[in-house]
C-alpha cells in the first residue's frame, strides 16, 4: 500500500492529463455539429473524410513529405555520422557542431531566414541567376511543387544533426577491432560500410525512421511559419496537422470532426511503424 501511495499522485496526474484527453478526443471524433453544439453522429465525420477534397489533399501532401522527406534525411545523417565518427578527421567536434545546431535554432528564426534566402529576390535566386542556372526568379512560395521543395529541405536540415547523434552515439559503441579485421582482410570502405556498419546500426535506423515518421506526420511548425497557416498556395503544402489546427481554431469550430483527422494520423503512425518494425524482423531472420 505504501508503494500505492507513493506513486498515487503520479498516475493521477497521468490519467488526467494524458489518458483522458485521449478517451475524451475519441470520443469527439464521433460528434457532429459547429462550436459546442455537437451531436452523437455515429461514423458521419468518417464519411466526411472520404469527400472532404481538403483532407484528402492535406493526406496526399503529408505521405509526400514523408516519403521523400524522411529517406534523404536517414540517408544524410548516417553519412554524415560515418565520416565524422572517422578519428583521422580534423575538427570534428566542429562539424558535429555545425550539423547538430540547427535542431537547437528558434523556429521562428530559421523560417523568418529561409523566407528570406526563398524570397523573389533573395540569396537562392540571385545566386542560381548568377551562375546562370535560371534566367528569370523562381517563385519558390507561390509555385506548388517550389514550395514543397522549400519545406522539405528546410526540415532536412533542421532534423538531419538529430537524427546524426543517435547514429553517432552507436557507431562509438560498436567495437573497432571488428573493422581493424575487416581492413587486415582487405574489405574495401564500402563492403565494410554496407556489411559491417549498417547491420550493426539496424536498430537505431528503425527507432531513427519511427521518430522521423511520427514528426513528419505531424508536421505543422514549418508549413504553418512559410505560408502564414494557409497551406498555400492552392493547399498544396497543407499538412494533416495544419488541417487540424484551420478546423478548430481558424474556421467555424468543428472539434468533432477535428478530432476524427487526429485519430486518422494516429492510425497512420501505428500502420507504417508496425510495418517498419515487420520488415526489420523479416531482414533479421533473412
């Protein structure tokens, strides 16, 4: 009973400030009404979902962040962690420095500065004239596929140091007289790369690409900063999470349906991390 009491005020706590909210949106997701006239309506807002053009929208650009977005950035931070785990490398502590920083940047910095470099006339597009790669400004913000650009490689590079630490702190574990042999052996760089380090890394990539796919799936701090919460332009960078934040605190309040798009990226997390986490087990028993 001590032990009870002891913990009691933890799962309190708990309970009422995690567990419940999640009992209660779900509960919300089977409401229907504007504001706080809402209404039991069975699986109406899941019918809505199927015809909301704005959602399935909002659902095909979030998979597009996710599949481009989360493979550059596993594949650079991994890079990027083998060559500076290299202890023939000068400044290192530097270059881990310099790729970790970003993660630690003020959002509303960093987007107020890629704004600025992607402006008509900013830094990118005077730089590509220069070089005569373009003859006339790209309009990164106001074309669809431009901005997609934009927000992917400002994600990549604000998340590629973090994932690159946890690549970093495996690779520091893993025994070096293992690539000694391999070396002695005369295995080239990219056999012992390819054989040696990815194995060895394959819990970390999984746990890396499950984290990468939640945060992407929920993506909503960069869109929302770039297009001023409006997803532009024409909707072609509005995100799940900003489709969420428009319906509830933007548009005529409909919190029921809101929440019925909430549980949509929940169920995606747990789809495409079960199937992560399948095809780990079936390349371990391959």
């Amino acid at each position: 009973m001590a032990g009870w009491g002891f913990i009691a005020p933890a799962l309190i706590l708990l309970g009422l400030f995690m567990i419940y909210p999640i009992i209660w949106s779900l509960w919300m997701s089977f409401q229907v009404g504007k504001g706080m006239n809402l209404s039991f309506g069975g699986l109406a807002n899941i019918e809505r979902l199927t015809k909301d053009p704005v959602f399935l929208r909002a659902l095909g650009n979030t998979f597009t962040f996710f599949i481009v977005q989360v493979p550059i950035m596993i594949v650079l931070a991994l890079l990027f962690a083998v060559a500076l785990n290299d202890s023939t490398l000068r400044f290192r502590g530097l270059f881990r420095t310099a790729i970790f920083l970003p993660c630690v940047t003020s959002l509303i910095a960093y987007s107020t500065v890629f704004k600025s470099m992607f402006a008509g006339d900013g830094v990118v597009n005077q730089t590509l004239m220069a070089l005569h790669l373009i003859n006339t400004p790209i309009s990164w913000f106001g074309d669809p596929f431009w901005a997609k650009v934009v927000i992917i490689l400002a994600i990549t590079w604000r998340w590629t140091g973090y994932n690159m630490i946890f690549y970093l702190a495996a690779l520091q574990n893993i025994d070096r007289s293992i690539y000694e042999a391999a070396r002695i052996d005369g295995v080239p760089a990219w056999a012992r790369f390819r054989y040696l380090t990815i194995p060895m890394l394959k819990p970390v990539i999984l746990f890396t690409t499950v984290i990468s796919t939640i945060g992407t799936l929920q993506l909503f701090d960069e869109v929302y900063n770039f297009t001023a919460g409006s997803g532009g332009p024409s909707d072609s960078t509005v995100t799940l999470s900003l489709y969420i934040y428009n319906l509830t605190f933007k548009f005529m309040p409909s919190f029921g349906y809101s929440a019925t798009v909430s549980w949509v990226i929940v169920v995606l997390v747990g789809i495409l991390s079960l199937i992560q986490f399948l095809v780990a087990r079936d390349r371990r028993s391959a």
